[in-house]
C-alpha cells in the first residue's frame, strides 16, 4: 500500500482521537467513515498506533449498538497484535480484558474465561487502579457465574474490595457496588458468607444509590434492580416479611430509565415482575410474566440459568393463572410443572391438581373423597427436599417450621387450617372452633396488606372459623359486634378478582346475618358483588368450555345469595340475583362478540383493536388480553349487570309479554318460589310449597339420563305433567287470572336448576270435562334469563326473505326429508333445500351476507349428553356440529339469523349443568338468531314432521308471532290425540 494512503488513515484516526480528547461528540456516520479509512494503516503500523486507535474504535462503535458482537471481536484481535508485542501493556491489557470478559459470557468457553482472568492480572500488575481490579472482578465473576467455577465468587469480592479501596470515581463505584453485590448474594444463597457480611454489602449498594454523585442513570438503574432482586430473594429466608415498600420506590425510581443493552432492561424488569407476583401490584396486569419471557429467549445466560428462568417463569405463569382464575392458563402452567426438571415444582403440579379435584368433591358433599385424593397425592411425593416437605405438609394438613414467622408460611399454614376447620364443624367441636378461630386471626395479623395474594386464604380460614364460632354462639356473630367477629373480606385485588374472592365474600355475608343485630341488607349487598366477581370470572376465561366449568362453581352461592333475599323479602334484589346465576357461559359468549364497542365507549380503542384481531384471544399464549380487557371497563358495565325489573317491563312491553317469571325449587326448609316480573306493577314472590325435586320430578330426570322419556316411561312424563300443575303451574295461573286478560296470559318461563327440564307448558290436570294442558290456557315462551330475554326483545320480528332447509342428512329419517320437501314447497320456495348438508354448508350459509330476514330448518339427528352438554351436536352429512363450534363463532361474529327451526331430538336440552342452559338451541340465541325452536327430548319422526308443518303454517300463511304459532300448532296435535309426547317436547325461545 502506498505510505502516503497509510500516512493519510493514520491521520484520520488520529484526527478522530483528538476530538475525542477535547470533549467532542463524534456522530455515528463520522465513526464509520473513521474506521472505513483507517484500517488502511494497520500493515504499515509499525510501533502499533493504528492498532491501538482502530481497536478504541471499533469498541466505541460497539458501545454504541450492542446487537452485534463484530467489532468487539475485531477490537480484542487488534489488542491481541499489540499485547503479542508488548505483553505488559497496560491499556491494551485493560481494554482487551474487558472485551474478553463480555465475549466469556457470551461463549462460555473455558479459555476465554482464562484468557480474561490473565488480562485482567496484567491490568492490575500494571495499572494497579480501581477500574483494573474491578476488572479483575468481573472476569472472576463471570468466570463463576457463566462458567459454573463458583470459586471465582470469592476472588470476586476480595478484587472488587481492592477497587474500593482505591476510590473510585462515582460511576465505578456505582458498578463496583452492583457486581460485588451480585457475588455476595450468590455466596449467600450457598451458605458461604454470614448474615451480618452480607448485610454490609446490601448497606453499601443503598449508601451509594442515596448518593450516587456523577453515576449514570442506566447504572443506578442496574444496582437498583439487584437490589430489588436481593431484597425480594431474602426476605423468606432470614424468616422476615419483605421490604415492598422499598422495593417499590427502587424499581419505579429508575422504570423509565433508557438502557443501552436491551437484556440488562430484561433484568430490571424481571425485579418488578417478581413483584408484581409475589406482592399483587397492578403493573400492567402483566404479573410478571412478560420480562420473565423476554429473559427466558434471552441467549446471554448459560444453559442452567435458562432452565431456572424458565422454572420461575412456569411459576409466575401458575401464580398469575390462579390470581386471575383463568382455566385454561392454568392448565398450561401444570404442564410445564410436570416437565419441569425441579422435583419442587413437579411436586406442586401434584399438589395443585389434588387439591383442585379435592376441592370440586368437597362442592359434591363427598369429604372422605376428598381427604383420599389428597392422602394419595400427598404419600405420592419425594422426600428429602425442603420446598417439596412443605408441600406435603400442605396436603397432610399441619405446616410445622418457623411457626408461621414469614407472611408465606402464615399463608400456608392458613390453608390447612380451613380443613381443621371444616373437619371440627363436622364433629361439632366448638372448642375447637374456637382455638382455631383465635390462631386464624393471628396468622391473618401476620400477613400485612403487601401481600394481597396471600390474605386470600388466611382470610378464607379466620371468616370460616369465625362463622362457623357465630352459628354455634350467636353472641360472637359479626352482627352482633362481638371481638370475635370474623374480617372482612379483603378488597378485590388488582386485575380480575381472584376466584377465591366472590367465596370469601358469600361467607362474609352468611356471618353478617347471624347475631342478635343481622345485617340483612349488607348480607345481600355483599353477596351480589360477589356475584358480579363470578361473572367476571367466567368472562375471562379463553372458551365456553372453560367459561362452564367456572360457571359450574358458581351454583351454590347463588342459590345461598337468592335465598337471603327471598327470606328478606327483598324482591328487585332476588330478581337480580337469579338472572346472574344464570347462562353465564352463553354470557361470555354474546359480551365476547360485542367487547370491542364497549371498550372503545370505555375510552380503550387499543384493546378494541386488539380484540377484533385476535377475537378476544391476544397475539400470545402469555397475552391476557380478556383480564385486561375486563379491567378496563368500569365496574357498572352493561356486562357485569344484570336487568332491573324496569329494564324487563320493558322488553315485556316491546315483545307483548305479561311477565317474565323464574321458577325456584324448594330448598331444605325453604319453599319453591315463582318470581314473577309483571309488565305492570311490582315483583311478585308466590311461594310454592310443593315445587321441589321429589318422586314425579326425580323419575322423569332419572328416566332421561339421556334426557328423554323412554318407550314404556308414559307414565313418568304423565307424572311429571300432572306434579308439574298442582306444584307450581295451577297456582301461576290462579295468579294470572287475576289480571283479567281476555285472552291467555303470555309468560316468559325462567326455570332454574332442575327445573329446566320440565315441560312446564305440558303441565296436564284432569276436571269433568276430561284432560287439559296448561298451554290450553297461556302462551309460553323459555328464556335462558332476563339478560338474554333483554337482548332478543329488542331485536325486529322480520318474516324471512331467505331460507336454508335441510332434511335428513344422514339418510335415516324418512319422515324429516318429506318435512323438508314439504316446508320448503309449500312455504319457502325460494330458499335452498338440502338433503345431504354438510357441516360448511350450514356455516358458509349463514355466514353469507346481504341475506336480508332469513330461517334455518334444520330436521335432522340432535344428540346430547347429559353430563356433557356442551358437547351436544347436530348430525350432519359430513359430521356432527356441535355447540361449542356455534359458540365459538358467536364469540368473534354473530349469527345473523331471524328464525332458526331445530327439528331435531334434544336441541333445547340442557343436560346436568341446568343454569347454563347450554343447549344447540340456546348456542344459536347467544350467536345472534332472534327466534330458535327447539325440543327438550328426542321426538317422534312422524309426529315431529306434522308438527313442524303446521308451525310453519302458522307462522307463515297465519302471519302468528313465533310463539303463538308453535302453542297452536302443539294445540292441533292435541286434538288429534296425538299420545307420544312429541308435541310436548318442543319450546320456543327468543323474539
């Protein structure tokens, strides 16, 4: 190369480094020209400048970006050419040393560390400074942490105290202080340096962030996260509550600070995820999970710490989970319990999934289940390790240890004293009850209001021990303002109440009726929030399926809540408490379809946007897109309430109903109830006596355990019928004789639990002029509740310009494919007919737009479970369509269907989870259809095809609303002394 050019690109780099001296600021593209020109120096360098100056260079312009290890890597081969001619360089050895001690963490390798240990040697033999034994620090620690050679965490601490003691600058001692604490909290955790030492360190991290002088924010920052990281990693084992308060200012003091190196931001907000874990903060409602995540894809730690980054991560995953009562989430943090390595987690996985199924066999009445099923997993588990011997203590029931000394082991010891507790209730123990009762109160007095989280079960034990102290001496009640009154619940915590929280809160109102002074008011007050947490809960939840099994928790504190109001008499109150124990799943399914408009009128169009594009999933298994969204509304959204009786009088008005009225079978001691919601006037309450679940009603649910009347049960569902009137139907229509209509009173039926299962329109009595039905004399309509009724009342009633009808896609049932030929020729000749539907026929057909009012006739299979029946379907050419796919669609779009026809066996059957209402009739209400018509059983295929012309006769050439049409269609088949029960079968619900 010519000397001139070479001459020239020294020059240039010496220019460069002159600026750089005088305090000038270099830009990024002038860097660039810098280095481009001056490696045209390096073969004519002989006494090594333009290594030196290029090298500084390329280590500036890495500084600058760290995304690329590149011109770290070219900046150590040009400090090794110097150092290969003067070993003993005490620049090149320092900078060369800190570049290899980055590049040792990143590669792991054996040499680098060795190599960076030596570098650093040569620094501090030379330079003897405090940057040169912090140096030699952070190769050591390094060396430990990267490489596992955890002999390298004393030499650590004893380099970095050499630095100190050299005083350093501001800055250096801010680094210093935070790499020397990271050592010492490691040799801390392996029992390798005592209490008050380590304390030192912790002391001089806060004394240099109180007054950190020139440091850099980033780097306070850093300290601050190690800190919190110390601080939250401590606080268990020396036996003490955690310092929140401190930690909290320590991470929000330096949240917004910017980063060079998008890791270390990682590493700070993980302090802050961890807290938001452990100590319930709102955050963002992350929990802690999203920096977890981001640490865990990180490729800066080794192997090892990525395993235990992805442990902690599985934890926050579960501990979120359960916070949020997300099923589905839930589930997934058991998988990854059980793949994980750690035997402490795989523990937990057995332990979590024990006491859920312990726990729905203590709802089912079955403890001696229970206390198996926790004995198996509790003998189940390893012994030796601490973590999993808590576990098991746990499951057996007594925590032993530090005597409840930390706030996490309060909480734990409070969970196995609610099982002493329900066990001494059994055996009637009140001095039992009473100690236990004393120490809940104490451990709940451990736990302070920084762990949100852990006062749930600790205020779960102390409210069930006091209550159960108050039913047996009425003088401790909470009503009575004894000193043994039980807490009250604890507020909401932040996000999603946490599903144990609507049950604290239920217990809380039982214990505020007790006493000599009750407080019946704020008994009911209480238990309708918690009614509304329930709703919560089944709203987030990522599917139907998991929005019915939360649903499914819900039953029995709904009927404790309504019977309080019942025996209060407090009407308007028991209306809404039915309605909002009532098709919580399909709730979830119709507010899921129409959450994008509320939160844009909640001020949130972000979360709208995302909602429409993921249909209310989020963009990741981590993204907690429904609790977020659920947050953002206020607490009196439409889709947390339930009707008002003015809103029902309303939608009666609009559809020309008389009344709205849910059926409540007898409990115990307490009477069945008709609530009736008249279009005029105030609620009604008729107490019906002889509404329970006895012999009539019990054979007809047992004959259909495939909910059907079989061949030869004629007389159970003549029982039924006839139970049916004297129970609750002659006194219902006494009540609405007194309005006296000249015509027959028109109700909307809400019949809850059990109940559902009566063709109450079929309740038969006998007088001298020979057998009647009820339907002889009312027009009955179904509703799964007043919340569905509201959203179908005000929906056109459209005569359909459009149709699809199909018949008999299996081939099977003659008399449905003539019904179809026949529906379609004589009524929608214009619509489509199908034989052979396959199952998109079906879908694409209604997914069509621009159809204008539009039917389905569908006259074909219903199968349904009773147990299952979410899983209920329609047999289709190609397959079966079953609920959970229409539920599913309703949740991203509706269906915009004006009448849908199921002329099929069971399609408004709604099987074991009776409140739910989960039916294929009910699955086309909650997507959108303003009409459907479905059967309670399966039906007749003759029968069934008369009836169905006649109901399109009436509606069509009779011009009749849809349920006038159907009463007098099942009307002719009385006539004609139809006696298979078909005609009974069939309901309508909807507009």
């Amino acid at each position: 190369m010519p000397e001139n050019d070479a001459n020239t690109a020294l020059a240039a780099l010496r220019g460069w480094w002159q600026r750089i001296t005088d305090g000038e600021t270099v830009s990024g593209p002038e860097l660039d020209t810098v280095i481009s020109r001056g490696r045209a120096a390096l073969e004519a360098d002989t006494g090594g400048e333009a290594h030196r100056l290029l090298a500084i260079a390329l280590h500036e312009r890495w500084n600058r970006d760290r995304t690329s290890f590149d011109d770290a890597g070219r900046a150590i081969a040009l400090w090794q050419h110097v150092l290969d001619r003067t070993p003993e360089d005490p620049a090149a050895a320092y900078l060369c040393g800190t570049l290899v001690t980055l590049m040792a963490e990143r590669t792991r390798d054996r040499a680098d560390f060795a190599r960076a240990v030596h570098l650093a040697d040569i620094a501090t033999r030379t330079l003897d400074d405090a940057a040169a034994w912090h140096l030699s620090g952070r190769a050591h620690l390094v060396r430990a942490f990267s490489g596992g050679q955890h002999d390298g965490l004393a030499v650590a601490l004893d380099r970095f105290a050499e630095a100190m003691r050299r005083d350093p600058g501001d800055q250096l001692r801010c680094e210093i202080a935070r790499e020397q604490l990271r050592a010492a909290f490691a040799r801390y955790g392996r029992d390798e340096l005592g209490r008050d030492e380590f304390h030192g360190y912790v002391d001089l991290g806060y004394a240099v962030l109180d007054a950190p002088g020139d440091a850099a924010p980033g780097d306070q920052a850093l300290l601050a996260g190690t800190l919190a990281m110390v601080e939250i990693g401590i606080a268990v084992p020396e036996g003490r509550a955690h310092d929140f308060a401190r930690v909290r200012a320590l991470v929000s003091r330096y949240r917004d600070v910017d980063l060079p190196d998008p890791h270390l931001r990682a590493e700070l907000a993980a302090a802050q995820a961890i807290l938001d874990s452990i100590a319930g903060t709102t955050g963002d409602l992350d929990r802690g999970v999203g920096p977890l995540t981001r640490l865990a894809g990180s490729d800066r730690f080794p192997e090892a710490n990525r395993a235990v980054i992805a442990d902690t991560l599985a934890v926050l995953r579960g501990n979120r989970a359960v916070q949020e009562g997300d099923l589905a989430a839930f589930e997934s943090a058991l998988t990854a319990f059980e793949d994980s390595s750690d035997p402490a987690l795989q523990g937990l996985a057995a332990v979590l999934s024990a006491r859920r199924e312990a726990l729905r066999l203590i709802e089912e009445g079955d403890e001696l289940e229970a206390a198996a099923v926790m004995h198996a997993a509790r003998e189940a588990l390893p012994a030796g390790d601490p973590t999993i011997d808590l576990l098991r203590d746990l499951l057996g029931g007594a925590v032993t240890g530090d005597d409840a000394g930390t706030p996490f082991t309060a909480a734990a010891r409070s969970v196995t004293l609610t099982a002493a507790v329900r066990a001494a209730a059994l055996s009637d123990d009140t001095a039992a009850l009473g100690r236990l009762a004393a120490e809940a109160g104490e451990l709940l007095g451990r736990i302070p209001d920084d762990y949100p989280m852990l006062k749930i079960p600790a205020c779960q034990a102390a409210g069930a021990a006091e209550e159960e102290v108050a039913r047996r001496d009425p003088a401790r009640g909470a009503a009575a303002g004894g000193g043994g009154a039980p807490p009250p619940p604890p507020p909401p915590p932040p996000g999603a109440p946490h599903p144990l929280w609507p049950q604290l809160t239920v217990a809380h109102g039982r214990s505020l009726r007790l006493g000599a002074r009750p407080d019946r008011a704020g008994s009911r007050k209480l238990g309708r929030s918690a009614l509304v947490a329930f709703t919560w809960q089944a709203l987030i939840q990522a599917d139907t399926g998991r929005a019915l099994e939360w649903a499914g928790t819900a039953a029995r504190h709904v009927r404790t809540v309504a019977a309080w109001c019942a025996e209060d008499a407090a009407a308007d109150d028991l209306v809404a408490v039915l309605d909002a124990g009532r098709g919580l799943a399909l709730h979830a399914a119709t507010a899921s379809r129409s959450m994008p408009e509320r939160l844009i009128a909640a001020g949130h169009p972000d979360l709208a946007t995302a909602w429409r594009e993921t249909s209310g999933s989020g963009d990741s298994p981590d993204d907690n897109l429904r609790v977020r969204a659920m947050h953002a509304l206020t607490a009196d959204s439409d889709v947390f309430a339930t009707p008002d009786p003015a809103a029902i009088r309303e939608s009666l008005t609009a559809v020309g109903a008389d009344a709205l009225v849910y059926l409540v079978a007898a409990d115990g001691d307490r009477p069945g109830l008709a609530v009736i919601v008249p279009v005029a006037g105030p609620v009604r309450v008729l107490p019906l006596p002889d509404l329970a679940a006895g012999r009539a009603v019990g054979e007809w649910v047992e004959s259909g355990r495939d909910l059907v009347p079989e061949d030869g049960d004629g007389e159970s569902f003549e029982d039924v019928c006839r139970w049916a009137w004297t129970a609750c139907m002659e006194p219902l229509t006494a009540f609405t004789d007194r309005w006296r209509l000249d015509r027959p009173a028109r109700l909307v039926l809400v019949p809850t639990g059990a109940l559902t299962l009566v063709p109450w329109h079929a309740a038969r009595y006998d007088d001298d002029t020979g057998r009647h039905y009820a339907i002889e004399r009312l027009v009955v309509s179904y509703s799964v509740s007043a919340r569905m009724f509201r959203a179908t009342a005000g929906m056109p009633l459209r005569s359909p310009e459009s149709a699809l009808i199909v018949g008999d896609p299996r081939g099977d049932l003659r008399f449905a494919a003539q019904e179809a030929r026949d529906v379609h020729r004589d009524f929608h000749p214009g619509g489509t007919l199908l034989g052979d539907a396959t199952r998109d026929d079906v879908l694409d057909w209604i997914a069509k737009p621009g159809r204008g009012p539009s039917l389905l006739h569908l006259a074909c299979h219903g199968h349904v479970d009773q147990d299952r029946p979410a899983e209920a379907s329609l047999a289709l050419a190609d397959g079966d369509l079953p609920v959970l796919e229409l539920l599913a669609r309703a949740r991203s779009a509706g269906l915009d269907l004006d009448r849908v026809v199921l002329s099929a066996c069971s399609t408004g059957a709604v099987g074991s989870l009776h409140d739910e209402a989960v039916s294929l009739a009910t699955a086309f209400l909650a997507g959108g259809a303003h009409t459907v018509f479905g059967s309670l059983w399966p039906v007749p295929d003759a029968g069934t095809a008369r009836l169905m012309y006649d109901l399109h006769r009436h509606l069509s050439a009779g011009g009749h609303p849809p349920a006038d049409a159907l009463r007098l269609a099942q009307l002719t088949a009385l006539a004609g002394d139809d006696d298979d029960h078909g005609w009974a079968a069939f309901v309508h619900l909807g507009r």
